[in-house]
C-alpha cells in the first residue's frame, strides 16, 4: 500500500486541529473561535437566499465581495483575493510563489499549517526558532532572503504582536513574495495593511473565522498587488468560494461595526482573564489576539487540560509540540465562559 501513496507521506505530519465534541454541552475555549454570534443581519441574509442560490453556480471571481472589501479597507477589487478560508490562500501562495524543492521560510513555532503546506507542495520547510519570550530572532530577516516567507501578526500560539517596523525590515530585505497572516488582526492595536501598498512582494491575509463570529462558512482574504493577486486567481479552483458563503461575506463587511463591537468585548476579557489567571500565579504572555498563552504553575499543563475537559471544558494543549508541553492557549469566551473556568481552575489548584 505505501508504494500507492506520493512520497509525501514520508516527511509529512498531519496538521492536527483543535478538538470539535460532537456532544453539546462544552466550554470551547480552544479553537480561537469567536464566542458571540455574526450580526443577526447575516444570518437573515443568508435564511433569505439559501434556496434561490443553490441551483446556480457562485460568482468564480466573487467580484461583489471584493468590491465591498476593498470599499472598507480602501483598496480597488483588483487588490484583493478572497478564498475558502484564509487557509487555501496560504496553500496557494505556496504554489504560486515558490517552486518545488525551495525553502518556505517561517518562525516556530507558530501556526502548525505553514509546515503542513509546504511538505505537501514538496518545498523545503525551514524553521527559524523563535526566542523564549516568543519573539523573532533577528536572522528571520538576515537569513533565507531569496526564498517565500510567513510570519503571522499577532502570532500563534503566543498571541505575540511583532513590531511593524521589524517586519518591514523584513520585507524589504527579501528578494521573493513575504506573506503576513493577519487572522487575528482585529484583536491588536495595529497592523501591516499598508505595507501593501509600499512594497510589490507583500499579501496581507485575513479571515472571517475569528473577529466575524463566522468560522463555519470558510472564508479568507487577502490584499496584494494586482500582479501577485492575478497570480492566485490563475490557480485556484473554479468556484472556490460558495454562494452562501460570499453573501454572508458581504453582509458581514456591511455589518463590520458590530463586529468591531465584538472585538471590544473580546479584548476586555483577555485583559480580564489575564489578570484573574495570574492572581493564581499562572505566567500570561502578553497577547493581541483572541486568546492567552499562559504556563500553569506546577508544571501541570497536561494534568490540568484533563481536569478540565473532564468538566466539559477544552483548552489548547499541544501535545505533539515539544516547545509547548508547559503550556495551554485558552480562546478568550463570554465572561460567563471563562468565570465557569477560572472556578474550575480554582478547584483544581485547591483553593477552594
């Protein structure tokens, strides 16, 4: 059978995402998902065309949704690429932007997938590893400049915002395509979005997973130069993005200020969170996404996910991230959400 199989396979570990329960019931507090509902607006815009649409074929190009994209964030439709998920946009950067046996360069560890893409594509993963405090080494600029770069801003799994002025250097100094993932963008206080416009090998990626409450209809963006966008359409499937997706998509952007409204709340209880976990002597690392990084005191990350998801709460545990076993990466929830947590957490430690 393994003589079926592309050779892939040797090399390749599965990206190996969050746990999804079946069972209702659960805290989920481990995917990064957006624990407010979309503005009711979107679900009644979606209600109100799920039957006209499924007979016809999406809009291949999704020209309505980049056009209300790029109307928000000031950018011509050319601009822009929208994909199933910000996750197919990654993978085709890598095809379009690197050829095959090429290094993908990017730090870890941070988003489990870019290595996953490049494995897959048969390019040459090359990790440059991240300081203790989850800040990147000066040689991710220095080093590696002829080859395709990720890093993502804020970061994952630390939450870490790097400083624009960093990536710039860095983007200047490489010679190829520099592809900054913004999924949790909305959560910090600034971004790279300009840098588009200044420089010819930047792409700017976002979702609508996290700040939009609509992780389940997969759907990404990006910002580029038209050369670089016009590369993507080339190779993406016919009709990548649905047509439930792109109308909830449009409605979405028409409706930003309530997702903005969202994000407030969101970034008012990771401040919460953070100072109620570290009253317990857990260390925080300081974030600008949706989520907290923290090492339990004790030495009792893996015990305490377990004490946790035995009461029907899930945290992040990477189990399969040696750099990490220390560590838990909690979704920030309602305050309700994570009240129910922190007297888990409280139970377990003995305080109560």
């Amino acid at each position: 059978m393994k003589d079926m199989l592309n050779r892939i396979f040797d090399k390749l570990s599965p990206y190996v995402p969050g746990e999804q329960p079946r069972e209702e019931g659960f805290i989920k507090l481990n995917t990064n998902e957006n624990p407010f509902p979309p503005p009711k607006k979107v679900l009644d815009e979606i209600k109100r065309n799920i039957s006209s649409k499924m007979i016809l074929y999406p809009d291949p190009q999704s020209i309505e949704l980049r056009k209300v994209i790029g109307d928000e964030y000031g950018f011509s439709h050319e601009w822009i690429f929208v994909g199933n998920g910000s996750d197919e946009i990654l993978r085709l950067c890598i095809y379009a932007f690197s050829n095959i046996g090429e290094k993908i360069v990017f730090p870890y560890p941070s988003y489990p997938l870019y290595e996953t893409l490049a494995v897959i594509a048969e390019r040459q993963p090359q990790k440059i590893i991240l300081n203790k405090d989850f800040t990147v080494p000066y040689k991710f600029i220095s080093k590696f400049t002829n080859c395709l770069k990720f890093i993502a801003n804020p970061d994952s799994p630390s939450g870490i915002f790097h400083p624009v002025e960093f990536i710039e250097e860095a983007v200047k100094k490489n010679k190829r395509v520099f592809i900054i993932d913004e999924a949790y963008a909305d959560f910090a206080t600034g971004n790279c979005l300009h840098l588009v416009k200044k420089y010819s090998n930047v792409i700017v990626t976002r979702s609508f997973s996290k700040s939009f409450s609509l992780a389940g209809i997969r759907l990404g963006y990006c910002f580029g130069k038209p050369e670089l966008i016009s590369a993507l359409v080339s190779i993406k499937d016919s009709y990548n993005v649905n047509s439930i997706t792109q109308i909830a998509g449009i409605s979405a952007i028409k409706n930003i200020e309530y997702v903005r409204k969202n994000c407030s709340k969101i970034i008012k209880n990771r401040q919460w969170l953070k100072n109620e976990l570290e009253k317990l002597n857990f260390y925080v690392f300081s974030s600008s996404a949706n989520f907290l990084l923290v090492i339990p005191p004790g030495n009792k990350a893996k015990s305490l996910y377990e004490f946790l998801k035995k009461r029907r709460i899930l945290v992040r545990y990477f189990s399969n991230i040696p750099e990490l076993e220390s560590s838990l990466r909690i979704t920030i929830g309602t305050r309700k959400q994570l009240l129910t947590m922190i007297d888990c957490i409280k139970r377990f430690y003995g305080y109560c």
